[in-house]
C-alpha cells in the first residue's frame, strides 16, 4: 500500500478471547465510533483460539455485505499481545488503534485519539481514571508502572491500558524486529514522540478478566522477558551485595580474632559462614551475567512469529478493497 493511499486510514485491533457476551456491544460501539472519524477505517478482530462461539460472531460480522470487520482467527490461544501482533499484520492504517473487547476502556475515545496520533506523536497512550479494578489490582499496577518506567526511561504513564495509537513507521518497526513480549513496551522504545490522553474506565461487565493468579503470574514472567536484562541486572547486584557482605564479614571476624583471641571465633563455624555468602554472591553475579549472554543469544535468534494465523476473513471483501485503493 502506498503511503498517499494510506494517509488518513485507520485499523483498529481487537485481540478476543471467550468474549462472546461482549461482541454485540462491542462491534457496535466500536463501528458507531469508527464512523465518527470521517476516514477510512477497517475493524481487524483476532480471534485468540475462543472456545465460547465468540469465533462464529466474529466470522459472521466479517461476512456481512459491505463489512468493515475483518476476522483473524488464530489456529490457538496464543495470549492477548500475540494476538495483537497478529492482527498488526493484517492492519493497513497509518494509524492503528489497539482496544481491549471488554470495555473497560470506551471505543468511543477512538476519534480523539486518531487525532491527536494525526498531529504527529508517534504513539498516544491512555490513562484510565477512577480506575475499575480492586485493589490488589491497581497497587500491582502503579508498582509495575513504575517498574517499567524506570527500567525503559519512557513516560508513558500506564502501561496496562490496552487502548492506544500508534502511527504506522511503529507498527512496520514492531512487525519487522524479532522482539516478542508486551507490545506497549515494546513499541514505546521505538520513539521519543510519545503521550498520553486521560480515559474513563469501565468495570468488566461479562466474564472474568483473565488477571488471575496463574496468569497473573504469566504476565509477570512476560515483563520479566521483555524487560530482559534489567531483571538479570538486578539479580547481579543482589550477588554483589551478599558477596561484599560475606566478605566483610570475613574481615571483620579476622579483625575480631586477632584483638580477642582463637575462642571468639566459634571454632570457624561464622567463618565457614563468611565464606559461603562471598561465594553465593559471587555465583549469583556468574548466573546473572551468563543469562545476560544468553538473553543476547535468545534475542538474535528468536525469527520465529508470535502467533500462526489459521484463516482471514473478510479480507478480499468490498470494503477492504475499498480500504486499499
Ligand atoms: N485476551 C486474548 N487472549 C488471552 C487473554 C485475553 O486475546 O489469552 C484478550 C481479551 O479478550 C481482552 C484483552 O485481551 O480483549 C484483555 O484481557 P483481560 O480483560 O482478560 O485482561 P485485563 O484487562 O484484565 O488486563
Ligand atoms: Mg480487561
């Protein structure tokens, strides 16, 4: 697609998993908002291995005369960021809207976003005020916020609001880098030209949002990764800082023996200890700089993709030839 054609186009992604009692709302307030923008405009929805009929919903929304919708349907669960990514694929907008399809964040914040993206920030991001969530929640958050904001130096403000712009040079960066992980901060490295707009927030009104325990274990495993070596880095200052303590601690019962005399020691005992904790330290700043090589080894080779797309409906359909000039 030519850049002329693709000026003043819009995709929004929507990654759907078991969200069938959301889909009707969904789809309607999301083309309701899509209209509002006055461009062309394409509603990628990736199917992330459903199990609850949200698939036939999906399909059919594709399939009806003149469709906006385009149906990704992914041949497994793949998790919410793989379906991004695959539903980036498919996206041919300058500039692409990622939406979570449970409304908790409202579609119909799309055409601000669209243009403030428009008035040249590569990335809008969107703050969710009087958030909806419980407590647990939200501290896990703003302590994970803070986390990223400091690992990445990049100020977006909250990381885990799934509505957010980004402008097309982004979404071909993000596409062409091996990188897999968070697609928020992955994309956030990418650019400087980066705000965020403030959004009401919505509890979840059908399911469960998949932040439970196990996944919510998953997710901190994915920052981990994505992070990459800030984790390791942190692993090999706590190494240096029990070696250093083992260390001293030597010195100090040398120190102590020498003034008080071969009693005070505990027949070696505390310094067997001493010893230990200099070489648990020291193996702990071996481990982390080992994974460090590692995770450069994993981050060259990983060319594989984040997620196999099974089928695209509605791809040869009017309204995405019409999208495509
Ligand atoms: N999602 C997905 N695959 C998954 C889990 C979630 O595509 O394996 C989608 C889900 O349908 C929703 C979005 O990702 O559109 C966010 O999921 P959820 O609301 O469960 O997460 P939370 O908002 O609680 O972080
Ligand atoms: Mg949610």
């Amino acid at each position: 697609m030519s850049d002329a054609a693709r000026l003043g186009s819009v995709s929004v992604v929507i990654p759907i998993f078991n969200e069938a009692q959301n889909l009707p709302a969904l789809l309607q307030r999301t083309e309701a908002a899509c209209r509002q923008l006055g461009l062309r405009y394409e509603i990628i929805l990736v199917d992330d291995g459903s199990r609850d009929g949200s698939t036939a919903l999906l399909c059919a929304a594709a399939q009806a005369p003149g469709s906006r919708f385009v149906a990704v349907l992914l041949n497994r669960n793949y998790g919410q960021h793989p379906a991004i990514m695959a539903g980036f694929s498919q996206a041919r907008g300058e500039v692409v809207i990622t939406l979570d399809a449970d409304l908790q964040s409202p579609p119909e914040e799309i055409p601000r976003m669209v243009s403030i993206a428009r008035e040249g920030y590569d990335i809008v991001g969107a703050i969710r005020a009087n958030r909806r969530d419980g407590w647990a929640r939200r501290l896990a958050s703003y302590a994970l916020n803070r986390l990223i904001r400091r690992v990445t130096g990049k100020s977006t403000a909250d990381y885990g609001c799934a509505l957010r712009a980004y402008r097309r040079p982004i979404v071909t960066a993000l596409l062409q880098s091996r990188e897999r992980g968070i697609v928020p901060i992955l994309a956030n490295r990418l650019t400087e030209r980066i705000t965020d707009i403030e959004i009401s927030h919505a509890p979840r009104k059908h399911g469960l949002s998949r932040f439970r325990t196990l996944y919510a274990l998953n997710r901190l495993y994915d920052l981990a990764a994505t992070l990459m070596t800030a984790p390791l880095r942190l692993l090999s200052i706590i190494g240096g800082l029990i070696a250093m303590a083992g260390f001293c601690m030597g010195l100090g019962m040398l120190l102590l023996r020498g003034l008080l005399g071969q009693v005070w020691a505990g027949d070696g005992v505390f310094t067997l200890f001493a010893f230990l904790f200099t070489f648990v330290g020291a193996q702990l700043i071996a481990l982390a700089l080992l994974g460090e090589y590692l995770s450069r080894i994993y981050q060259t080779l990983r060319a594989q993709p984040g997620a196999v797309i099974q089928q695209v409906i509605g791809a040869s359909s009017a309204a995405r030839d019409e999208f495509m000039p």
